[in-house]
C-alpha cells in the first residue's frame, strides 16, 4: 500500500509499505477513507521535534472496516467509522470517568496517512457512524477525529456555557473548532484572536461575535477592554506555546477557566503569578472518544459543519504539498485522498 513516511525535516515521501495485519486479536483494520495532516505534525516538519528516522505520520481518520480480530463484538466489516488518535479500551476506571486519552493501556495512533491502518481496541476505539453518511460528509467526520473533539474538549475544560464570554487563544484548525465548540454550548460571547482575513472569516461563520488581530500583553489589554477590564470566563488556548499559554492565562479573570489543549513545547508557568491569578487550569491530550457519539450525530444531522476547515484538499501522493502549505499558512488544514 502506499503512505506517508517523515524521513527529516521539511522531506516527506510517499511509499510503498506493507499493508496493515491483525496483531491482536482485538484490532480492527480499516482502508482510509481521508487522513490528513496536523498541526502537530509540523513540529518534525519543521525540526522542533528531534526526527530521528524514517517515521510513519497520520493520526487523524476516517474509514470502512475492512476486518476485524476474534475478540472484536461490536464493530463489523463494512461500518464506515471514526476514532480517535489514542486507541484506548474504553472500559476501565479511567476511560469510564471520561479520560480515554489517559487510559492505563493507551496506544497511539500514527500511522492514518496511508491506504490501511490497523487500530488497536477496535471495540474501544472506533465509533460507527450511523445511517448511510454521504460524501460530502466525509470531511467533517475526519474533523471529529482529533480538531474538532479537541477544540470541544477545550470548550469544555474551559467551562464554556450559556452566558460566558469564551476567548479562544489560536486561529489554527483547533482553535476555529473550539469557537464552534462554544457557540455550540451555549457561550453568549465567543471572541477569537486571529489576525488572518480568512480565519477571522471562518470563526465569525462558526460563531465568534468579536475578532481581537492582537497577540501577547496586546491582545490581553484589548479582550480586557471588551470585557469590562474582568477578562473572559472560559479561556480555551489551542497553539501549545509559552506566549500563548501566557496570553491564555491572563485573559482570564479570576475564577474563570482555561482549557489548554495546545501540545505543549517549551511551556512553564510563573508559579508566583499563577497563584495570584485565581484561575482553573485544566487540558492535555483530549479524550475525543468521549465526544465522538455526539458529535458524529451533530453532523450527520447536519448541524454542525466542522469540514469547513479544510481549505486544501489533495490526493495521499501529494501529501508533502499539504504539509508546505500548512506550514507556509497557505491552508488552514490539509485532507488527504488515499
């Protein structure tokens, strides 16, 4: 089959690999419907994470069941389905509680960028998709997969809800998500930062009342000023940076909430500062398991159309195209045609 391998920074090949075969008698082996690429991905890309070798790339997918192990019960040949990219058991403390992306046994899932992928957990991992999904679906159920449950998560960890101002730190596939996300949970105000004419159209049209284009201490003062000097209730950051993380923070007023979900690189917090600033931190790797029935059924229902963030869309062959395009922000996001 053919995939995605990162050999160093800024040089991905397509090629010939082996297909995907059961391991466990728990997997499942699925043929790609669409991958894509991350925004996380293009920390190897640009050399920020150390690359060591040859290395497989993808975590984002949407696909048809193919076959399953002797243990598998609840998922069957021929489902189109969704997972997310921590396979996970689904069924232990941990994973009950909500936290699947934490769970005791979780393997991660990278290698989406290709024909076939094997996912471990089928019955755990992989939800189905109901009814007979449409085409012009496939977009928004890969959303759901990583951006879209991970910008809900952020909504959610930030306490986004009916009558809150949400500020979302993060004009990237996530961070627009996470505008949708919170308009979806009721935020009476949802204001993005984002100083991109075409991103600052996307989050008006997924629910943002108020664009602030300034960053840092800048764009603090500014959300300030729009909030009564309080700062916003809910604060979901969505980039994984030191500045952002401090913009994050002190865009929040006392009591308020910031879900992070930005991979972190380089972060740490002033501990004094932090103390006084009176604010809930809460975020990581987001558990998109636990959202994924529902969101799977906001968009089926189409009421929801997180695809939108998809700007680019090129066959699996072309994929180094659409990490350069992400990277020289000329895509907000990439989907991937096996």
């Amino acid at each position: 089959m053919r995939a995605v391998t990162l050999y160093a920074p800024g040089d991905v090949r397509v090629e010939d690999r082996e297909e995907p075969a059961i391991t466990h008698p728990g997997d499942a082996i699925i043929r790609i419907s669409a991958a894509c690429v991350c925004g996380s991905d293009l920390w190897e890309w640009r050399g920020i994470n150390d690359v060591t070798g040859p290395q497989p790339m993808g975590h984002e997918y949407v696909g048809v069941v193919e076959t399953v192990g002797t243990e598998v019960t609840d998922i069957r040949p021929g489902q189109l389905v969704v997972g997310s990219f921590f396979a996970s058991e689904n069924s232990c403390e941990i994973c009950e509680s909500g936290y699947q992306s934490r769970c005791p046994h979780v393997e991660f899932v990278g290698t989406a960028q290709a024909e076939k992928l094997r996912v471990p957990f089928a019955d755990g991992t992989l939800v189905p998709v109901p009814g007979d999904a449409g085409d012009d679906l496939i977009p928004s159920l890969l959303a759901a997969s990583d951006v879209l449950g991970t910008g809900w998560f952020g909504a959610v960890a930030a306490e986004a809800g009916p009558g809150k101002t949400v500020a979302v730190v993060g004009d990237g596939a996530v961070g627009l998500l996470a505008v949708l996300a919170a308009k979806q949970l009721g935020a009476e105000r949802v204001i993005a930062f984002s100083r991109h004419a075409g991103r600052q159209a996307l989050a008006r049209e997924f629910g943002a009342t108020d664009i602030i284009p300034e960053r840092g201490d800048e764009g603090v003062a500014r959300l300030k000023e729009l909030t009564g000097g309080y700062g916003a209730h809910s604060v979901i950051e969505a980039v994984g940076t030191q500045e952002s993380m401090m913009q994050a923070i002190r865009s929040c007023r006392p009591g308020g909430h910031v879900g992070y979900v930005g991979v972190a690189h380089g972060v740490t917090l002033p501990g004094e500062e932090l103390f006084f600033s009176g604010v809930h931190l809460h975020g990581g790797p987001a558990p998109v398991r636990r959202f994924l029935p529902e969101l799977i059924q906001l968009i089926v229902d189409r009421k929801i159309n997180p695809g939108r963030v998809f700007d680019l869309e090129v066959p699996l062959e072309d994929a180094a195209e659409g990490y350069r395009a992400m990277d020289e922000r000329r895509a907000v996001k990439a989907l991937l045609r096996p």
